[in-house]
C-alpha cells in the first residue's frame, strides 16, 4: 500500500510539472493629478477604479477627493491672483504717500480719501486672497492625500495572492492568482 502511495504522490508531481505556469505581471497604479493611471498611462474608468477597491471605497473618497482637489486648486488660483490685486493696491497707496512729501500717514489719508479708500479696499482684497489661498491649499493638500490612500488601496488589491479550487485553461484544477 505504501508504494502505491508513493508511486501516486509522484505522478502526481510530475504532472504538476509538466504543465508550463504562466503568470501576469499586474503593473502598479499611479495617481496623475486627480485621476488614476496605469504604468502606461493608460486613465482608469471609473468601474476600472470600484473593481479594485470596492464601491464604497470609490464613492466616499475618490469622488470627494477628487472634489476636494478641484476646489483646492480653484481657490489657489482665485486666492493668489486676489491677494496680488490687493497686494498691488497696497503698494500704490504706499507710492502715493511717499511721493506726497508727508510724513503723517493719518494726516495724509484726511486729506486724500480716495487713495485712503483704495487702500482699505486693497487691504480687504488682500485679506480675502490670503483666507482663500490658505483654504485652498488646505482643501488641495487633504485631497491629494485621499487620492494617494485610494492608490494605496488599488496596488494592495492587485498584489493580493490567492489560491482557489477553479477553472483553469486545461480543466478544473487549483489556481493561483498573484
């Protein structure tokens, strides 16, 4: 009995040899500004992205991260030309006072309200530009840091190994996917 054992244990591994293994090389997912992308390039669809990490996953990060970052780089934008609107502002209220000869700011803005208004209304504009700047960067920053978790979470679902009991090419047989 034991030699038919033996015997079957190594038929058995002769025909596990026999056969060629052929394995596919899953390249690693890359983020592109707010998209998803494979090693060439190629955009992931949006059912590309939930087949990976699950619709949840997809649904309550990709997508508000995605969000996050569109309004991060729009406030960025809005903010910084702002802040240089106000900042410019600013500077020619400054330039007209020091071209006027005085040496006492209140005194002068007295006497000339209209450069004392356009530097109040500069020194708001600036205001807004920087909260908007700084929200902005907040907004883009958190966002982007989203979008690399969801990266994360498509290479681990594709370096996932697994051995299952299935269909192979040649009929029913153990696979295993890596």
């Amino acid at each position: 009995m034991k030699k038919i054992i033996v015997f079957l244990c190594a038929a058995f591994a002769l025909l596990c040899v026999s056969f060629n293994a052929s394995a596919q090389f899953a390249a690693p997912i890359m983020r592109h500004g707010t998209d998803l992308v494979d090693q060439n390039g190629h955009k992931l669809t949006d059912n590309e992205i939930i087949d990976l990490v699950g619709a949840d996953i997809y649904g309550e990060t990709v997508v508000g991260a995605r969000k996050q970052m569109r309004a991060g780089t729009g406030l960025i934008i809005g903010g910084g030309v702002t802040l240089a609107a106000g900042l410019a502002g600013c500077f020619y209220a400054g330039y007209e006072f020091g071209q006027s000869g005085m040496t006492d700011v209140k005194e002068y803005m007295k006497q000339n309200e209209t450069v004392a208004g356009i530097y109040l209304a500069s020194y708001v504009v600036s205001a807004v530009g920087a909260l908007a700047l700084g929200g902005g960067l907040a907004f883009h920053f958190v966002g982007k840091s989203r979008l690399n978790w969801a990266e994360e979470q498509c290479n681990d679902a594709i370096s996932q190994v697994t051995l299952d009991f299935g269909p192979t090419v040649n009929g029913a047989g153990l696979v295993l996917r890596f």
